[in-house]
C-alpha cells in the first residue's frame, strides 16, 4: 500500500511526508484501475476502454503478449479536472527475450485525446499533453552515456514529433535508468503534478521506498485530458502489464489569480532555457532549466571574484600609467 508523496524543505533538509492520508476521499476511483477491474469495457457507463491487443484478466491488463508487432491500449473514459494530483502506476515488463533482445515498453500519457493507435509506444505521435516514457530498447547505438531500461518525460503541445532514432532525447525533460525487466515483483512508478512541478518517483526494488527519477519546475498542464497507458512491441517483444493505476487528488492551495483562470485553456508547456526544437544536436538532451546546485553557485562566485580581481589589476596599471604621464608635463 503506498500513499502520495511530498517533499517539504524544513530546516533546509528534505523531508519525505505523506500528502493524503490515503482515505477514499482521496483516492478517485473514477480515475483508478484496480482488481479486479470492473467497469473496464465499451459500455456507456465503463470508466476504462482498451484497444489494439489489450486482454484484461482478473489479475493484470497485458497491453501487449511477448509477441512481435503487438500494440494496445487501456483508456481512461473520464476526463481529469483535477489541479493538482499524483498518479501511482503498479506494472509489470517481463518476457522471455535475453539482455537487449526485448522491446519496446510502456508508456503512460496524460493527454487531449484518447484511444489513436500511433508509432509512440502504441500511441499517436505529435499528441498533446504528459508523456512518461518507459523504454526498454535502445535505438540510438551512439548515445552510450545511458543503460536501457529508460524512463523518462515529454510535454508536448502537438508540434513536436517523438524521435524514436534517438530514444527521445531531443525531446526529453529527464530521465532516470531503472533496471524494471524480468522481476520477481511488480515494478511502481509515481507521477506527480502539483503547483507547476512534475516529478516523477520509482520503487523497482519493492521496499515500498520511493527514489525520484524526475523533477521539473516550470510545467503548465491544463485540466480536461484523459489518464492512459500503451505498450508495443516490434521485432523484439515482451509482456507489458498493468496491474493499477491509482489516481490521488492532492489537497494543494492555489492562489486567487490561479483559481480564476480557466485550466481547460492552458496549452501544455515547460519553461526552458531553450526550445527542444533548438535541441535536437544536443547528444544529452539535457536542455532543462535546473536550480543551481552548491558547486554551480561556487564557480559562479569563482569567476565574479577573478573579475572583480582582472578588473582591479588592470585598473591600478591604467591609473599608474595616467599618473607617470602627466609627471611629464611638469
């Protein structure tokens, strides 16, 4: 059983709290997929819809069999006009392919639209919303700076095609490898947008301890998309399970002028140093706006006090040298 998280900074320490105290009147269920999954189908009054080769049990939702070329899908019906809220996504990755002989991976996406089969881990590329990204295969043979499985995040606003070429790197907010295949457990996953800022959790080990994968300040995400997860498989394959996904409503207060505008409006961005389109030959795809940590803050005052030092220097030899010639002309 785990419960939303935050993160306060008391006494400049970082402190691991409870947000809700898990009660029902925080969890909403009509945002949740939970055993043993009623209310998943294509009635009018199912909650959850799947598409593609999604086969729901009493026990997981497989969105793909260990078999080549599978997509599925598995939709929330219900649209999200929550604020602020954290989802917790319990999965399972696991098939009888060796070590980088296995494909491709889930995703869970937050999106405008719903149930459009597209080329991005099952889903429509250029969609509008969050994107979470666990990726077990790599495409990009050059960029050996990270190990696969990769999990990371895309907010896009529709213009911006995923570049599976480079597993996404010229559109990626961060990331975070994470060995999730062929475990004796479930594998979890937690995202969470409260106030402006994604941050996005794990717990592969299952000591019911979350390590953070993910966080990013400057995210605007509207209100009204819709909760989701796909999978796909190619030439390689493998099983991708759902097993929950549990929606948590985060009691968060905003100020007047936030509650006054019109969440359903706000068209999904992050505040960057730079475009992700200005990034795509940047090999680290790390084009994020981060604080400055202590050592950044150290050479920063660094280089301001060799300044201020260059500039005295040069300043005394140009005034010496003012002051010999005007000697001359006495």
């Amino acid at each position: 059983f785990r419960l939303p998280l935050c993160f306060i900074l008391l006494h400049f320490t970082l402190v691991k709290c409870d947000i809700t105290d898990g009660n029902a009147e925080h969890l909403k269920r009509e945002h949740s997929l939970m055993k043993p999954y009623q209310g998943v189908g294509s009635s009018p009054s199912s909650q959850w819809d799947f598409s593609g080769s999604t086969l729901v049990t009493s026990s997981y939702v497989r969105l793909t069999p260990d078999e080549r070329s599978k997509q599925g899908s598995i939709w929330n019906t219900v649209p999200v006009y929550l604020k602020d809220w954290e989802m917790h996504v319990q999965y399972k990755i696991h098939g009888s392919g060796k070590k980088n002989l296995h494909g491709d991976g889930i995703a869970i996406w937050y999106t405008k639209e719903r149930l459009h089969p597209g080329p991005v881990f099952g889903n429509q590329d250029k969609f509008v919303g969050l994107a979470l990204f666990v990726d077990t295969f790599r495409n990009d043979l050059h960029g050996m700076d990270r190990s696969f499985p990769y999990i990371s995040a895309m907010v896009n606003n529709g213009s911006l095609p995923y570049n599976h070429g480079n597993d996404g790197r010229n559109s990626e907010l961060g990331g975070c490898s994470s060995e999730i295949r062929n475990k004796d457990h479930d594998t979890y996953l937690a995202i969470r947008y409260s106030k402006g800022r994604l941050t996005v959790m794990i717990d592969i080990d299952d000591k019911n301890e979350w390590k953070e994968c993910i966080d990013i300040g400057g995210v605007r995400l509207p209100t009204g998309y819709y909760f989701g997860a796909s999978a796909a498989t190619g030439d390689l394959s493998d099983n991708h399970d759902i097993i929950s996904m549990k929606m948590y409503q985060l009691m968060v207060e905003h100020t007047p002028d936030e509650d006054s505008l019109d969440w359903t409006k706000i068209e999904p961005s992050v505040s960057l140093l730079k475009s992700p389109k200005d990034n795509i030959d940047d090999p680290t795809g790390n084009f994020r706006s981060t604080p400055l940590t202590g050592w950044k803050v150290f050479l920063l005052l660094l280089c301001a006090l060799l300044g201020i030092v260059v500039c005295g220097v040069v300043g005394a030899v140009v005034f010496q040298k003012r002051q010999e010639r005007n000697r001359r002309f006495y």
